[in-house]
C-alpha cells in the first residue's frame, strides 16, 4: 500500500510539474506577442507622427517656393542660397531637415513623346536625338546610346510598331521571363532597367541625369540653378553643336542676378557663334516649374524619408497665377 500511495504521489507531482512547464510556455508565448505587439504599435505612432512632421514640412516649401516664385514669376535664380540647402527643422523629441532642389534639371524621359490627344502618346524626335546625345556625352558609345534611346521612346509610345532602333512587344516576348513595354508615361525612372539594352552599369551612369516627370513637354533646362558640373545637359540641346565645355564655361559666367532670358544666354561668350532653332533654344530656360523637397524625419530609432514632387506653377501655364502645389509623393528612399 504504500509503494501504491508513493506512485500515486508521483505520478501527481509529474502532472502538476507538467501543467507548470506548459503554463510557463504559454505565458511566454503570450509575453512576446504583446511585446511584439506593443513595439509595432509604437512603430506605427512614430511613422504617423513623422508623417505629420513631413506633411507640415511640406506646407513650409509650398510657403518659401511661393515667395521664390513670387519675387519674379518670369526668372528663378539661385538668390536666397535655397537650391540643395539643408533647412533644420525644430522637432520635439526629433530631429528633420529639408532640402529644395530644381527638378527641371535633368533629361525628363517622358518628353520622348508627345501627347497628341489625351492618353495617347506619339515619339518626339528631336527628344530621342537628344537623349543620345546625353549619354555619348556622359561616355556611352554611341551606336548604344542611339539603340537605348530609340527603345525607350517605344517603350512609352502608344503604338506597337519598331520605331527606328526601338523594341516593342515582339522583342520583350521573345526574352526569359517575357513581358510587354509599358505604353504609356513613366511614372519613376526605375522603369528604365526593364528597357532593352539599359544594363545596371549603364543605369547607374544615367541615374543622376535623368528623371520621370509627369509632363511630356520638351526638356525645359533653368540655365539659372544649374550648376556648371551639369554642363552635358546644355550640350545635349544641340548634338554635335556644342561641346560640354563651351556649355560649362557659358554657366560659369553667369551673371549674379541670372540670365534674364534665354536669348541673353545664347549670345554669351562662346555660345553666340550658335544659332540655334527657336524651339531648342527655349529650351534653355531661365524658370523652373518643377521643384524637390526630400524631408528626413528622425525620431528615436525610427527614420522617415519624404521625396515630394512640387509644381511651381499650381497647374496654371506660368508661374504666379496659382500657388504652388504637390503633385506627387514618395515615402522612402528612391531607387
């Protein structure tokens, strides 16, 4: 009998000890949860409050591009040292800054087209031609610069038909993990990799040149805020015309207060021997309607980026006659 009772007792102390053990999983298991729980909340409060923080550094930009514009709606200079500037912004338990740059600087891939009729989109020549010559300016060799150009207007344009040097749907089905060109504008120049020919090498060359606007109007260059280091954008206007360093040293001469118009900066120095058509010349422009804002947000350890798209012209053909406005916002870095 008392071996019985001795077995008895043991067997129950094995079951309590067995019921603790799965207790102590459970609130284990349960612990982690709520603390998973309680640091995603967190999380989620902190990327909610540094949204705000962009959202009312947003509405500062609008204030300041406002008072650029409002200066003279017909020139934008780099008067007010506000182009590439880091702005602190005084956050409470935080820290942000935020930095204006000229978006109408760079090669816009969706002015390879033309929007004939509303969503319908035909291929722009003399934008191809140009967007070759950029990048054998930038050391592309020339035959792929001219193939790369000529595939990424088809890849936007609205039709199916091969344009000169271009691909259309025939060539992208016929490669591993086959596809279909877009067709319509490119809403981020990341697009561009999918394009034939348009290798990472050759991606990370352009990247810092180009952009995807949603506009397709002609590339409009601010001869004002580039910098003479972006000279190949100049030079790009007129292929085989004008050499990078006569389009380097036309900006280095810029006067303090900016061209006043871009006839005044055809006749300067070595560029008045030019004379080029009046639709290329315009290009050259001494506004910009498209303005950056890249705001960073930081708040213990969580870290929020901003690239938020502004319009100068708030929609309106010229500057001045509506306030400015956002037009498109990215969360996080760009690639």
């Amino acid at each position: 009998m008392n071996r019985g009772q001795s077995d008895e007792r043991g067997a129950a102390l094995l079951s309590v000890l067995l019921l603790v053990a799965v207790m102590a999983v459970i609130a284990a298991t349960a612990l982690d949860r709520l603390t998973l729980a309680t640091r995603i909340a967190g999380s989620a409060a902190t990327v909610d409050q540094g949204r705000a923080y962009s959202f009312a550094a947003e509405q500062i930009a609008l204030r300041r591009v406002a008072d650029l514009v409002g200066r003279d709606p017909a020139k934008l200079t780099l008067a007010g040292d506000w182009l590439g500037r880091d702005f602190t912004l005084p956050l409470p338990n935080g820290q942000g800054t935020a930095r204006l740059t000229d978006a109408s600087n760079c090669f816009n891939l969706n002015s390879l087209v033309a929007e004939t009729i509303p969503g319908r989109f035909t291929q722009r020549p003399g934008g191809t031609g140009q967007f070759a010559e950029l990048m054998t300016l930038l050391g592309v060799n020339t035959d792929e610069a001219r193939m790369v150009a000529g595939a990424t207007a088809d890849w936007i344009d609205s039709d199916s038909v091969d344009g000169p040097l271009g691909a259309e749907d025939g060539v992208y089905r016929s490669l591993p993990g086959s596809y279909l060109p877009a067709n319509r504008k490119m809403a981020d120049i990341s697009e561009l990799r999918a394009v034939r020919g348009v290798t990472p090498k050759l991606y990370a060359r352009l990247k810092p040149w180009i952009c995807a606007l949603p506009a397709t109007d002609p590339v409009k260059l601010n001869i004002n805020t580039l910098a003479p280091e972006q000279a190949p954008l100049v030079a790009m206007l007129l292929p085989g015309q004008l050499t990078v360093a006569e389009a380097r040293a036309a900006l280095a001469a810029r006067p303090a207060g900016g061209y006043g118009s871009s006839v005044r900066f055809w006749e300067s120095g070595p560029l008045a021997r030019l004379d080029p058509p009046t639709d290329v010349a315009e290009q050259a422009g001494v506004t910009s309607r498209w303005l950056i804002l890249k705001t960073d947000v930081t708040m213990g350890d969580g870290f929020l980026t901003s690239v938020s798209l502004i319009d100068a012209n708030g929609g309106a053909p010229s500057a001045g006659q509506m306030p400015p406005v956002i037009v498109r916002r990215d969360w996080g870095e760009t690639d």
